[in-house]
C-alpha cells in the first residue's frame, strides 16, 4: 500500500494536468513529504485510497468469515488493535492494511519481541507516529540540518520526536504503571532516532519497479539522523551503534517483568471479562515470561483458566465482533463493500480507524450506549432481510449458534415472531449475540 500509495503520487504530480508527458519529467528522483502531506488531505486521494482501504477492510472480513481458523483471525484483530496504526490520520490512510498483512499477521502464534520489532520497524508505525520526523541534536543532520530530509512547508526535521517511544512503553510493552519514567520515554526516544523508511526513487514508482516489496522491507536506519553514543533505558546502558542498539532495547522491554503482566492482563480482559480474574492474568503472565514471549503458549494457558469458561456472555461485543458473529450464523460470506462498512461506522468502529494509538476499547461501557444500541439493532434488521428464507427456522440457526445458551425469553420472543424477517432480527438483535 505504501508503494502504491507512492506510485499513484508520482503520476498525479508528474502529470497533474497540464499537459506535462511523464517521461518529460522523469528526472525528479524522489517523492517529497512535502507532497505526501500535502496530497494526504486533497479530495482525489480520499477517493483513490479510501477505495483501496475498503477492499482490504472487506478482505479482511472475508477472512474472518470464510477462515477455517477463526481463533487465527481473531488474534490477528486483537494484535493488530493492541499495535495501533490508524487510517484516521490523513498521512497514514493507505497504510494500514499492509501493517497488519506484514508487521501482524506473521507473528501472531510466534513471539511477542518479534512482532514487536516488526511493528517498530515498519513504515505504518514509523508514519503513524511520526518517527521520520525524529532527529538526535547530536547527530550529523541535528549538527547540520540542511542534511536531512525536507517537511511540509520547506523545513526539514530537528530535534528527537517522542510519539512512537511513548506509545511503546505505554501501550505495546510496559504499561502505564509499568514503572518507566519521562527520562525513559526520552532514552527510548534517542534510541530509536533514525529508524525511518526508505523513499523509493520516482522512477521506480511510476515504472512499478518495487513490486514485490513489502512495506516492512522499505524500513531504512539514517545515520545521519541518529543520536550518538550510550543511552540508560530503565537502569539499563546500551552502547551499541546503529540500529543494534535499537533491537537491543526492544527485546529488553519485549522480555520485561512489566510487559508480561500487562500483556496478560489484555488478553484477558479482550477473552474473559472486562474486569479480569487474576488467577487467570497470573497464570497468562507466567507463561508469557517463562516461554520468552510465546504467544502460543500465554494463548493456551489462557484458555485452559478454568477462569475463562465460568460466566458466559461475560464480554459485549464490539461492533466488527458483533457483525461478523452475526453474518457466520447466517453463512454469509462477504460484506457489502459500501453498506456494509458504513453500518460497521455507523456502529461505532470503522475499520482500521482507531481514534488513537490505543485502538478501540475493550470494555462495554465504550458501547453500550443508546444510540450504538439502536445502529446495532438495524444491523440485525438489515441482514435478517437479506438471509430470511422460509427454509431456515431462525429458532434452530439461535440453538445452533448459541449452543443451547439461547435463553427463554429470546427463543419465546423469536416464536412468536410475525415472520421469518422478523424472527432473524429478533435473534441477531438479541442479548446473547451482542456478547460472547
């Protein structure tokens, strides 16, 4: 997506409607930020990559939909929430379908540094929260910044840019009381200077030269950007050079006391209760550490918490979860590209659009409102119409789904529906199917 992103770019500003021939123009040798920022807002790029990031959103469905490994794919959106790139930032709107394909997908029965790295290192994190902008003061281009890369507006970058290192400790490792300090935040930030993307050449955009490049090979270290010498990141100095130190740093933290806990207190807010057992965070946090990051292995320890399967309907669905539940029951199989994505926002959670770094909410209290209630309700109206067939008995599809947890009063109410259309968004509207 990005080098398409890039592509597409090229073309446009090559030839933007003058008359200009590509080839006239050929000599430009790079695509600027400064058109990447300034194209990132127009109508024409809306319209263009919009369309791309709702056929990946749909793909995306159709996966969760068709998978013979559905637990897969739900790790792959809970992964992909935990490590946040957002389409709601107009400069990263087209990147994060491949963030999850490449820095995600891979890693979610491997190990947590690993996914890490991947997700540090790649151009949708990098753009997302705007490590490229960062510089050490002591580096060569800190000392000199007529050597870096030029921004919007015609300046280039100064000084060390904090976003990602803080989201790193926040919200993918330690935790917010996982006893970092601002100093380490800071440490982190010097760190990580320099891990930037590479800028492909025009020519390679426009010829599609880069086709079988992956959004993660394109990560690129600046020397130049990076600030020298050792850094003490939680008590700890390292003094390596380059982007070893880096690496070094982030494994440390994957393999943390602080990242084990509050990584199994995720899992078991998303699996078991918005209010955790802490038996069960115990028993996910110890073979989290003691597996070095095995996601596999904190994943089968959480599943047999006898924790985990004591209150059902414990967790409400959020609204993507909500949908697709609704349409595996029904045996649909893919989701209408336009009403079927604006449903999900009317429902409150545009795909790969995140308010902010830390993803959509994992508690009901963020969904049980009145009027996403109601969106939800015409959701189950809406595809009760499209799948009701005479030969389906919605009563049976609930016993089915549910696996007899179907309640009295729904299975009653679904009765005495006045039709099939009636009883389908009467079991898709019901309480046990907005939660699990």
């Amino acid at each position: 997506d990005l080098l398409a992103f890039g592509r597409w770019l090229a073309r446009r500003r090559l030839n933007n409607g003058n008359g200009a021939r590509i080839e006239e123009r050929a000599e430009r040798q790079g695509i600027t930020q400064e058109e990447l920022q300034r194209l990132s807002v127009e109508e024409d790029f809306v319209e263009n990559f919009r369309a791309r990031v709702t056929r990946a959103v749909a793909a995306r469905v159709e996966a969760a939909l068709t998978s013979p490994t559905p637990v897969h794919e739900r790790l792959v959106h809970f992964w992909s929430n935990h490590f946040t790139v957002s389409a709601a930032k107009p400069g990263a709107v087209a990147l994060p379908p491949s963030f999850e394909k490449e820095a995600i997908r891979p890693h979610v029965g491997g190990r947590f540094a690993d996914m890490l790295l991947a997700s540090t290192k790649h151009p949708g994190m990098i753009v997302y929260l705007d490590n490229w902008l960062s510089v050490g003061p002591n580096s060569r281009v800190g000392q000199n910044p007529n050597r870096g890369r030029r921004l919007p507006g015609g300046g280039r970058p100064s000084g060390i840019n904090e976003n990602l290192a803080r989201e790193v400790l926040e919200l993918q490792t330690l935790g917010v009381n996982g006893g970092y300090t601002q100093a380490d935040v800071q440490a982190l930030a010097a760190i990580i200077t320099g891990w930037t993307y590479e800028r492909p050449r025009l020519r390679d955009l426009v010829a599609d030269n880069l086709a079988t490049r992956t959004g993660g090979q394109l990560f690129e270290f600046d020397a130049d950007a990076h600030e020298p010498g050792p850094k003490t990141l939680l008590s700890r100095t390292y003094a390596q050079t380059g982007v070893a130190q880096g690496e070094a740093a982030l494994g440390d933290l994957a393999r943390h006391a602080s990242t084990a806990r509050f990584i199994a207190t995720k899992l078991c807010r998303h699996y078991i209760a918005d209010d955790p057992p802490p038996a069960a965070v115990a028993r996910v946090e110890h073979a989290f550490r003691d597996n070095d990051g095995d996601l596999r292995e904190a994943m089968e320890a959480l599943v047999d918490s006898p924790e985990a399967w004591q209150t059902p309907f414990a967790k409400f669905k959020r609204p993507e979860e909500y949908a697709i539940s609704v349409l595996r029951s029904a045996n649909v199989r893919d989701l209408p590209l336009g009403a079927g994505i604006a449903a999900l926002a009317a429902m409150g959670q545009r795909p790969y659009s995140a308010p902010g770094p830390d993803g959509w909410a994992d508690t009901a209290d963020a969904w049980l409102t009145a009027d996403l209630v109601f969106k939800r309700i015409e959701f189950a109206q809406a595809y009760a119409e499209r799948i009701a067939r005479a030969d389906v008995d919605p009563v049976q599809l609930g016993q089915a789904c549910l696996g007899g947890l179907m309640s009295d009063e729904t299975e009653t109410a679904i009765r005495r529906a006045e039709s099939p259309v009636q009883g389908f968004a009467l079991l898709f509207g019901a309480p046990e199917m907005q939660r699990r």
